[in-house]
C-alpha cells in the first residue's frame, strides 16, 4: 500500500550549504539533535536551561540544521538602520515595551498576522539563576491555539532534544509540571546558575 507523506507545514528558512554548515558545526562542538519537530505551522518553543552565552552557539547549529525559521523578541530600539534587516532575517521581532499591550499582547499579534510562525522563548528570562518561571509563554500558547514545543539544552549528554509537544490545557500548575518534568537530570553549562525551578527539580530523589 502506497502512503502519502504529509506535506511539510514547518516554517523553513536556509538551503543545502546552511544545512551542512549547522551539521558541521554541530559535529565540531560534538553537539547532537534528538527528537524532532512537530509538523505544524505555528508553535511556541521553549528552550532551557539558559546559562550561558555558549549556548545560543548550540541553538544556531540546530536551526541552520534542521533549516526551521525561529522568531525571537526583541526589543523594537534594535530594529533601526543599518542593523533592521539583519534582525529581521535572523527572525527578530520587534516588540515595544512602553505600549500598553504588553509581550504577551503584541506576541498574539504576530500569531494572528502569520500563517506560520515557530516563537521561541527562554522562560528562565535570564542567564543568573532565576527564581522562577516566567509564565508568558503558556499564556501565548493557550491564547493563539498553538502546542508548546520543549527544547532542552542538556550539557552532560551534549544534546539538544525535543522532549515533549504539550497542548495548553486549563491548568496552568498541571502544565508546568509536565513542563518541568522534561528537565530532570538536566546538566547546563554553568550549574551554579541553574534557575530555581531546575534546581528544585534536580535536588529531589526520582521516584
């Protein structure tokens, strides 16, 4: 029986030489990806845990790799001459801090502008151990209809894996449990800014 492939509905951005050139530099750092993408158009990725700068050196292997587009905020005072059209290329989305919409707002905006669009956000908010969670991702998710995507950064195992694809339910404690289940035994780069949450995680027994 002859089956049908499903056609690809992931942004894509990049060609054959930007593919090799994130595999190349995937192998030189002796970085892998696990996993995979979901094939949907829109999606929120979440990446952790975020501790260095070195990190975003792995992120830019995995996306000329797998050639996906990710749109990344920013804040709109960047996005002037002569550096605008690089941001934007690169993904950058400009968003202003001072409008009354606030990110969650103006993020839904681009949802609703784009037929497809990957938004990818660090929710550590920071590289120095944060206290906690920033939520606004789950709200973004929830509110334009789109899965979350979990991207774990995990330095013992030197890999980037794609651990889970959650759909936002009602409860936003049940969610981020799920969530931050994904990061159990998670290595990051610089253990002494491994954010609260990770921390708590990893300090606990496994069942």
């Amino acid at each position: 029986m002859n089956e049908t492939l499903s056609p690809d509905r992931i942004p894509r951005r990049g060609n054959a030489f930007s593919r090799w050139l994130g595999v190349w530099l995937l192998r030189l750092i002796g970085w892998r990806i696990v996993g995979e993408l979901p094939n949907v158009p829109r999606a929120v990725v979440i990446g952790a845990p975020h501790s260095s700068n070195y990190d975003g050196l792995v992120a830019a292997g995995v996306v000329l790799a797998l050639q996906v587009r990710i749109g990344l905020m920013a804040k709109d005072s960047l996005f002037r001459w002569p550096v605008a059209g690089l941001l934007r290329w690169l993904g950058g989305i400009p968003i202003d801090r001072r409008s009354q919409r606030g990110v969650v707002e103006q993020s839904l905006d681009r949802f609703r502008e784009r037929e497809q669009l990957f938004l990818g956000i660090a929710p550590e908010g920071t590289r120095a151990a944060a206290t906690q969670w920033k939520t606004g991702f789950w709200h973004i998710a929830r509110r334009a209809g789109v899965p979350i995507v979990v991207a774990v950064l995990d330095y013992g195992r030197r890999e980037l894996r794609f651990a889970d694809v959650i759909t936002p339910s009602e409860d936003l404690d049940a969610d981020m449990r799920r969530i931050l289940m994904c990061f159990r035994g998670v290595v990051p780069r610089r253990p002494a800014r491994l954010s609260a949450p990770l921390k708590a995680l990893n300090d606990k027994p496994p069942h």
